[in-house]
C-alpha cells in the first residue's frame, strides 16, 4: 500500500457526516412514520453499544410490519 491509499481522517469525517446528512435527509422527509424512526435511531445511537443490536432489531422488526401493512399489494380485497 502507498500513500496514495491512505485518507486523511478529516475526508472520512467528511463523508461519514455526508452519508449521515443524507440518510437523515431520506428518513426525514418522507412523513411521520420517517420522523418516528429517525428519532428512534437518534434514541438507539445515545446507548452504549451493547444495547444497541437487540433495540436496532426491534425498530426493524416495527418497520417491516409497518411496510407489510401499508403494501397495497398485500391488500386481502
């Protein structure tokens, strides 16, 4: 590996906060549901890291469901 291979810390910040900034951004703005999540994210980023697995699987557990029931595809009429 050269140098040219190595990145300076502050471009990684950079782009860990753009990619940050943009899936906020996504979450944000596509509704309330959106709004609950990005905020449960927020609540689940404030554990230590040992909490945060079992209560990410919840929030995704809650969000399939959510999907499952608004998918007019899965419409029983």
């Amino acid at each position: 590996m050269s140098t040219d291979d190595l990145h300076e810390p502050d471009d990684v910040d950079r782009v860990d906060a753009a990619a940050a900034a943009s899936v906020t951004g996504a979450v944000r703005g596509s509704g309330e549901a959106s709004d609950d999540a990005a905020s449960a994210i927020h609540d689940i980023e404030s554990l230590p890291l040992a909490e945060r697995a079992p209560r990410y699987q919840e929030l995704a557990d809650r969000l399939r469901s959510e999907l499952e029931r608004s998918d007019p595809s899965r419409d029983p009429n």
